[in-house]
C-alpha cells in the first residue's frame, strides 16, 4: 500500500508518498505561499525534483496540484490517484479528546474543529484545512489523523498535572500535553532496534533538540513524562522560545513592555529564546559560528540550552529509576556536537562515559554511538522521522 503523509500548515503544506512494503519515499515535496502572491510547488519525484509555480489561494489547490504532481510525466509516481491507499494527517494537538491515530468521520471532524483549535491557534486549523481539503479531491480515501501529542498519553497523572486547582483541570483541561511526540516514538524505538533489546527493557531519556525542543522519559517502551507542556513553550530555551519561566514573571514583563497577555506570550514564543539570549539568530549554526569569533552571549545562549536539557535527563533518569541510553535527534541533536557533549559531560556519575571523538564526527545520516564501547549508558544519535511514523500509524490503524 502507498500512503500520502500530509503536513498542513497555516500557508504551506509538504507531504511525503511512502510505500509502505518497503517504507522508501516516493516522492516528497510541499507547497509554499498558500493563500499568498508567488505561491508555489517544489515537489520530488522519479529522481528529479520540479517546481510548479502557480496560485494557490487554498489548500484544496494545493493538495490538487500536489496529486498532479504525483501523476506527472516526469516525476510522477504513480498512475492513478487509486493507488494511495490512505492518508496521514499529521496533527499537533489533541488536547483529551483523542488518545491515539483515529480514522477520519464526520464527528471526529467535527470534535477537532470545535475542541482542539485552542489548544494549537496555529497548527489545528490548518490541519483540518488540510483534512478537509483531501477529503473534497479524494472522497474515498481513508484518512487518519497522527497526533503529535498521543506518544505521551501514557504519562501518569502526577507528570501531566498541573499543581492549579484540580476542578479547573477537570474545567478546561489545562494540563501537560507534550508535543513531538512522533518523533519520540521512533527514535526510541530505533534505538532498541539499535541496541538489540527489547523496549520494555530500557529506560531511555530522548532530547528532541531542534528549533523547538523537547525531552522524553521513554520507560518500557512508553513515555512517562515529557518537557513540553499545555503548549510548546514549555521545557528548555528553544530557538526563540523561552522555555519555563516564572508565571509572575510574564504578568511582570507584560506590564512593564506595556502587553496584553496574548502579546506576552507571542514574545515569549516568538522573540526570546537562544535568539532572545545571544541577541544574534535562533539558529545553532549562527550560534556556533558567534562563538568562534568570540561573542560571549552566543557561548552564553549554548551553555544555557546544553545545561538546562542536561537537568532534564538528570530528572528523567531519577524519575525512571535509572538510565539505559540518552538519543539525540533532530537538527540540533543530530548536528550540534557542542550541544550533546554540553549535556553528556559530566554524567559519568550516571554511568555515562562520552566519546568525544565520535561526537565530534559529522553527520551523516546514520546511526551513531557517542559513547564508549564499556560505557554503562548508551549515547546514540538517531536521525528522526516523523513522515514514516505517521505513515505506520496510518497503515496501522486501517
Ligand atoms: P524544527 O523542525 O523544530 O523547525 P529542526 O529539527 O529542523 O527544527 O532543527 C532546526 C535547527 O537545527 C536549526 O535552527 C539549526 O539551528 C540546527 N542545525 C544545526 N546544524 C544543522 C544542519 N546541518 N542542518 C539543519 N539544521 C541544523
């Protein structure tokens, strides 16, 4: 079966054409500028990649010019639309309302839009834009939507809550949600590929270090605690996001740069950061490429962001009641090496013992140990992929 992986965002959307008896892509792209002058298509296909240039005022063009692209003489890989056996959507938040990838109805339509655009103001309505416009070109087609939040719905009760008032949880389900949560499943599935063990044998803390960052306690195969919250500002600095802060502290900087409390939390989301902190770019290449040349706060900003994802794993591995393997993945994790001997050093109390030279190494694309041959916790770094967990999921749930 050929599966189309749909990632829908407020302008842009990118998919991936997957056949799942052998899980290679076919045939990936996305659409940028939806809704906007200069909209376009860069799709993959075939070995080649074109790029269609042409209006796209909504995601219903988009997805039909993507589903041309898909049939295209050149780089088309597929010769008739009957072939995509279903649809992934991936979705960002959940909220309660789903625990795990749910097939695609009328209600299940119905509950997203009417309970979950709160939760993701950004995300959710694109991806219902996104369901909704599949739906219309391909009417037969079964959908599911993936959710970015469902890897963590098996945290326990004590990690998810809040210490607010338990009727007003009950109220409005402000609670820890997490995020990435595809991206956790399988990089700590890969790993206990990698190491040869069952799931259920290892305790594994995964750092999703990218723009946005996050951290899991995976124990047994399932995540019991992550540092993403109600929303993704939660947890370490990201790119430009704050990460934990003080909640008196937003009340008390919103009055003093004259905010409303939306405004405050698009600064925290938006203007603060490792950006915020070296006051040069939200990008780690920048970062690293500020400290050769000498600039402290750009050295300042990788401290901050290496010694608050190490707490994490310090908690984790407390939590969990031990440590089997650290995996960093995503594009910092798989390409800051500054940034994982930041976290690892000083862990061999944990039974981490570093390979610095093997860190230090560039990425190729592949798994790779950073640790030692007799080191007693493993250090990977496992390239993610988000499309072919979606995709599973999808061929999973039909
Ligand atoms: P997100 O999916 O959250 O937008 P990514 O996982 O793609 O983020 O990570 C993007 C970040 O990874 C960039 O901001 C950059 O700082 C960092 N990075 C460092 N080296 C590389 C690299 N060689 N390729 C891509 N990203 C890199």
């Amino acid at each position: 079966m050929k599966i189309l992986v749909v990632n829908a965002g407020s302008s842009s959307l990118k998919y991936q054409l997957i056949d799942m008896e052998t899980e290679k892509v076919l045939a990936k792209g996305g659409c940028e500028r939806i809704g906007l002058d200069g909209s376009l298509l860069k799709a993959k296909g075939n070995g080649s990649e074109k790029i269609y240039e042409k209006p796209m005022p909504n995601h219903k063009i988009a997805i039909e010019l993507v589903l041309g692209a898909l049939l295209d003489s050149e780089i088309g890989v597929i010769k008739s639309m009957d072939e995509i056996g279903a649809v992934g959507h991936r979705v960002v938040a959940s909220g309660e309302y789903f625990k795990k990838t749910t097939l695609v109805t009328p209600e299940v339509l119905k509950t997203l839009e009417e309970n979950t655009f709160e939760l993701a103001p950004l995300h959710n309505p694109a991806a219902a834009t996104g369901v909704r416009a599949c739906m219309e070109v391909m009417p037969h087609t079964p959908m599911a939507l993936v959710f970015d939040t469902s890897f963590h719905a098996t945290m326990p009760e004590k990690a998810y809550l809040y210490g607010v008032d338990y009727d007003d949880y009950k109220k409005y389900g402000v609670r820890k949600y997490g995020a990435h949560g595809t991206s956790h499943k399988f990089v700590s599935a890969e790993a206990a590929k990698y190491l040869g063990k069952k799931p259920e044998d290892l305790k594994i803390v995964t750092c999703h270090l990218g723009n946005g960052s996050s951290i899991s306690a995976v124990d047994g195969g399932k995540c019991i605690d992550t540092s993403m919250g109600f929303t993704p500002l939660a947890g370490v600095l990201m790119g430009t996001r704050s990460g934990d802060i003080d909640a008196s502290a937003v009340e008390f900087l919103a009055r003093k740069k004259g905010l409303s409390h939306a405004e405050a939390v698009n600064y925290l989301n938006k203007k603060c950061g490792v950006a915020g902190i070296s006051g040069v770019s939200s990008d780690f290449r920048d970062l690293e490429a500020g400290v050769e040349r000498g600039n402290e706060r750009c050295a300042l900003a990788l401290d901050m962001f290496s010694y608050q994802t190490k707490k994490f794993v310090g908690a984790y591995a407390a939590v969990m009641g031990g440590l089997d393997c650290i995996v960093f993945t995503a594009g910092v994790g798989e390409n800051t090496p500054a940034v994982r001997a930041g976290v690892c050093e000083g862990l061999e109390f944990l039974g981490v013992e570093f390979d610095a030279e093997s860190n230090a190494l560039k990425n190729n694309g592949s798994i790779r140990e950073i640790s030692t041959k007799n080191s007693k916790v493993k250090v990977l770094i496992i390239p993610t992929n988000e499309e072919l967990v979606i995709a599973r999921e999808t061929a999973e749930l039909l």
